[in-house]
C-alpha cells in the first residue's frame, strides 16, 4: 500500500520538473527570468493554505 503511493509521488514528480524544464527552456529563449516564492499557512482546524508569489524579469544581455 505504501509502495503505490511512493510510486505515484515519483512519477508526478518527474512529470513535474519535464514540464518546468520545457517552461524554463522556453523563457530562456526570450531572456526572461522568474522567481517563484510559495508559502504554506496552516491555521488550526483549517486546512492547508498555500500563498504563492510569481514575479517575471526580463534580462537585459
């Protein structure tokens, strides 16, 4: 039962940074850089919350 979970966690993962790194080829190409914070509130009885801030800049070569 813990295997398949482990597994599940894996292949999202390796799905994930494929994706970010097709992102990040492609906003290299036009010189742009990001800087992405993420924040986790939790608050008691809540649920877990995640603030996230995504800022663009554009390179100047």
């Amino acid at each position: 039962m813990g295997w398949g979970a482990l597994n599940n966690y894996r292949n999202n993962l390796s799905i994930a940074e494929a994706n970010k790194s097709k992102v990040d080829a492609t906003l290299s190409i036009y010189n742009i850089d990001y800087e992405l914070k993420l924040d986790f509130i939790k608050s008691f009885h809540e649920a877990l919350k995640v603030k996230s801030d995504l800022r663009f800049k554009i390179r100047e070569d």
